[in-house]
C-alpha cells in the first residue's frame, strides 16, 4: 500500500511546474513532473498517479488531447483529471468538463486552492468507490448467474465517474451515440421538443438506472436530449467497451433489451394516459409514478419537480399543473412547499376517477 498519494503534474512553463510540485511536496505528496503531453501520457501510464494536473496550452499535444488519449486506455481512464488554465472563456472550461475532466484550476491559483482541489478529487474518488460498490451489488440481482457480470462489474469499475451539474446536458437529440450511461446518483430527464418549443418528457432516471440503451441497440443516433434534473453523478459505458460484451454474452445483451422493453411499455402507458385521461387524473398519475421509487415514512411521499417538469410529464400547460396542484392542495392530498410536493394521500391518488 502506497503511504504518499501520488499527483502528476503536465505543464509546459517551468516556472509554475516547479512551485507547484513544491508546495504539493510540502503536503506530503509523491509528485511527478511532465513538462509536455506527449512526456505527461508516458508519466501517466507508468505511474498510475492519483491525480493528474494538466495544463491546456501546449505544443506538440495540448491539455485536451492528453485528456483523450488517457480516457480511451482502461488503466488511466478513472484517473481524476484537473486542468490548469490562464483561460477563463466559459467555452474552453465547458469545453473540457464536457470531455470528461473532473475539475480546472485558473491561473494564477493560490496554494489554498490547489491543495482544496487535490483533496477534494480524492474525497470524491472514495465516495465514488463506495456508490460502486452499491450499484454493482445492485447488478447481482440483474445479472445473477451470469458468466458476463464480472466482465460488466469490470468495465464499470474502470471507468471514470462524470459529475453533472443541474441543467447541464449531457447529450443532444441527434447526437453521435458513444455508449450507455449508468446513474450513481442524483436523476436525469430525457425529452423531445416540439416545433413550438414544448418539452416532452420522455423519461426520468433516478439512481442505478440507465439511459441511452435504445440508441446503443439500435445503432443509431440519440432520439432525446437528456440534461440533469440535480447534480448528478454519472457513468459512460462506452460504446467500443460494451458492444463485445454485448456480443460474447447474449444474455446479457437480453437483459439490456428487456431494460429497453420495460422504457417502451412505460412509454405507451403514458400515451393512452394522455389520450384518455383527464388532467386531473394524469397529474395524479404522474405524481404516483414520481414517488414509486421513493421511501415512504406514515404514509407521505416528500417530491422535488419543477412545474414545467411536471408540466411535461402530464402533457399540460405550466398553468393548468398550477391549478390542479392548488386543487389537491385544497383537497387534502398534497402539500406544497416552494418547489417541493409533499403527498398524503396515496389512496386517493391512485384510485382518482377520469
């Protein structure tokens, strides 16, 4: 077991390489310096380091191509990855979250905040194996029996946990499809606009669930956006890792397309609740179907979802979820409190008349 944790540090400048190196030396680090990309990939690969620091701007392979490369290989792709950068144009930061980078640094950054950051990712890091831990138990079930659940217990185990911040999307309608995405925690909302700019809610996934599997079987591009309802915590099973697992193990190919048929019939439940039901009833509906994953404490139900959100869920106006909201509240079935819903009355609920 290693004593010291280990920071690699990619930086062309030799000015900020060296003070920075020695004041994570002064914190007890074992610190390694790459005065290049190209030097910074072989470092990386050799020493497995616990934390990467990567300056953007540099000849020969510049901070977002180390961060690619160092994805692509199973055994450097979990690394945390934190840029150091002069830049502070949104563009460029958004840039490399959006490719997988867990933090950024903007220079000239002090030692408080180098040393905060360093702590943090590896804080995270040990959370992060921890919620593993969870979902895989989670997979036990799905995939009792299995010959390919150690194969997918690994290629999960490898792989690099996304933080999500809220509204943030994660992909486009209509974008390439490069995998499937497992939620650790936190939930995600997939929808479709309509030519008058509505949003149709197409699904919501919450913890251990994931998205993007019709896409991947389908072998085509992404038919929904989807954007995070919370900070969330995500994990990509690319799509090059996955489809050979697929294939060698066709049961567990089954289970994803059972997964997948599951998403449709929910789906076509929700098209006749639209063309049947009353307003009334589809926003009891989907108030139900919001708290069926939740724990449940004398009988109440505690639910945080915007209007819009439920708005479209139900397939109703924001002012119509208003009203009917104001009328349960009235009724006794719910209370409201800001942006949360609080539900009491199950029952009544469920068995609402059309």
């Amino acid at each position: 077991m290693r004593e010291k944790t280990r920071i690699l540090i990619i930086e062309d400048n030799n000015d900020i390489r060296e003070s920075t190196s020695e004041i994570l030396m002064l914190g007890n680090y074992e610190v390694f310096q790459a005065e290049n990309g190209k030097q910074g990939i072989e470092l990386a690969i050799k020493y497995l380091p616990d934390v990467i620091l990567c300056d953007i701007m540099m000849p020969e392979l510049d901070g977002y191509g180390v961060l690619y490369l160092l994805s692509k290989a199973p055994e450097t792709s979990a690394i945390p990855f934190i840029f150091l950068t002069a830049k502070t144009e949104r563009i460029d930061i958004r840039k490399g979250m959006e490719m997988g980078a867990d933090d950024y640094l903007t220079k000239p950054f002090d030692d408080v905040e180098l040393l905060n950051a360093i702590e943090s990712r590896i804080k995270k890091r040990d959370l992060q194996k921890q919620l593993y831990s969870q979902s895989l138990d989670k997979l036990d079930n799905l995939l009792s029996g299995n010959r390919g659940l150690e194969e997918l217990s690994k290629l999960i185990a490898e792989r690099k946990v996304r933080q999500i911040k809220k509204k943030q999307v994660v992909y486009y309608d209509g974008d390439p499809v490069n995998g499937i995405y497992l939620v650790i925690s936190g939930s995600i909302k997939t929808f479709k606009v309509a030519d008058d700019g509505r949003e149709l809610l197409t699904g919501i996934h919450g913890a251990d669930e994931y998205f993007g599997v019709a896409a991947l079987l389908a072998n085509e591009n992404y038919r929904e956006t989807s954007e995070a309802m919370e900070d969330t915590s995500l994990c990509l099973l690319p799509k090059g890792f996955l489809e050979p697992l697929l294939n060698k193990y066709p049961a567990v190919a089954s289970q994803f397309i059972r997964l997948l048929a599951n998403n449709i019939l929910d789906k076509e439940q929700q098209l006749l609740q639209l063309a049947y039901h009353s307003v009334r009833k589809r926003m009891a509906e989907v108030l139900i179907r919001l708290s069926s994953n939740k724990e449940t404490v004398v009988d109440t139900v505690t639910l945080s979802m915007s209007r819009d959100n439920l708005a479209s869920m139900a397939g109703m106006a924001t002012e119509t979820v208003s009203r009917i909201l104001s009328d349960f509240k009235d009724e006794g079935l719910i209370e409201r409190k800001g942006s949360q819903i609080l539900i009491l009355d199950h029952l009544k609920l469920q068995t609402m008349k059309n």
